[in-house]
C-alpha cells in the first residue's frame, strides 16, 4: 500500500486530481497547492495534501473565497516582494544572484507555501519541513557556484529569513502579541528557519566536497 505521506511528481498528481498538467501547474502558481521543485526542475506534491484537495471540493470551487491559510500565503507573498525591493539593494552579494533571480522567485513562492503549511498545522510538519529543507540544501550547493562565502550565504539566508518573518506578522488578522495563533505561528516559522540555515550549510559543504549527504535526506 502506498504511504499518504509520498511525494509524487506532476502526472501522478494530475492523474489523482483529474486535471490536465497546465491547470495543476496554474493552481500551484497560483500558491493553491504546495509543491517544491527537486534540483532538476521537476516538481514534486504531497499525496495527502491532493487527497484534502479534493475531499474540501476546492477543485470544484476555485472561485470561492480563499481560505485563511491561503489569504494568509497571498498577503505575505505580497508584502515580501514590497520588502524585499527595498532590502536587497543593501546587500553585497544581490548582484550575483541576478542570473538566477527568476528561479529563486518561484522556489521563495514554494518556500513560503511551505512555511505558513509547517506553521499553521500540525499534521505532516515534517514533510513540509523536509521539501523546504531540499530546496535550501540546493541555495547552499549554488551559492557556493556563485562564489559566495560561508558568511554571505548565512547572511543571505537571514536576510530572506528576516523579510519573510515580517511579512508573515504583517500578514496576520491581527499582531501576534495579541493573538495566541499568531503567535505560535510566528514561533514555528522561526524553528522552520533555523533547520533551513543548516539545510542550507549542509549543501554548500556538500558541495565544496566537505561534508557527506545526511541519512534519509535525499528526495527522490
């Protein structure tokens, strides 16, 4: 029997939602479904997150008002990129990261959907954190390629870490000193972004040939 925890690419997904590749690949654009992209490009869904899809009717009903973890992703998408335009020009090594911006975009919209997952439910949390886990692992192997140091790449990981935390409690209903949700959500991102930092380092140590692949971390 297949494990409800499996990662399974594009056509597997398509097949079990029933739809054609261009309306999954819309709908994960659209940050309706969570997906993460392996190094290769290829993007990979959790089987029991297209099994809630389905069961909540929201293949039948993408018109109706989003729901709070999705309005939550939406606002914090869009208060990231306003910070972020203003953040990365302080930053000495942005110009390096010209040639691959366009990627990183879509892996920061995979991460985020990732983040607000791990940190508003409690089920399945580790396999959120082990697809964004995967992703920062590859930042590490190519911020090592662009000719970043160790402290230029936990810098730029804070950096992210940092505009990504303000956008999340900016996003919120109300501010987390006030709202025990928001402020448990607030402190599960920030565990979220401590084990990204290490995934990170991991993969440019990896990468510099210093350091071996961990047990049970490699994502098929």
């Amino acid at each position: 029997m297949t494990a409800l925890s499996e990662w399974v690419g594009l056509k597997e997904a398509c097949r079990i939602l029933g739809v054609h590749e261009t309306t999954l690949r819309r709908w994960t654009d659209q940050g309706l479904i969570v997906a993460f992209r392996t190094p290769g490009g290829h993007r990979r869904y959790l089987r029991q997150e297209l099994l809630a899809f389905l069961e909540r009717g929201r293949a039948l009903a993408l018109q109706a008002p989003a729901e709070p973890l999705e309005r939550l992703q939406q606002r914090a998408l869009a208060e990231a990129h306003q910070i972020l335009a203003h953040r990365l020009v302080e930053e000495p090594w942005t110009p390096r990261y010209d040639s691959v911006r366009p990627s990183k975009r879509a892996n920061g919209r995979q991460l985020l959907g990732l983040l607000i997952q791990y940190a508003a439910r409690g089920d399945q949390e580790q396999a959120y954190l082990q697809a964004a886990r995967a992703i920062m692992r590859q930042y590490g192997r190519e911020a090592l390629q662009l000719g970043l140091s160790i402290p230029e790449t936990a810098r730029a990981v804070l950096t992210f870490r940092q505009v990504i935390m303000e956008a999340v409690a900016h996003s919120l209903d109300r501010p987390p000193a006030h709202d025990p949700e928001g402020w448990r959500v607030m402190e599960r991102a920030g565990i979220f972004f401590d084990e990204l930092l290490v995934a990170t380092l991991e993969g440019y140590l990896q990468g510099d040939g210093s350091g071996g692949a961990q047990p049970g971390e490699a994502m098929a």
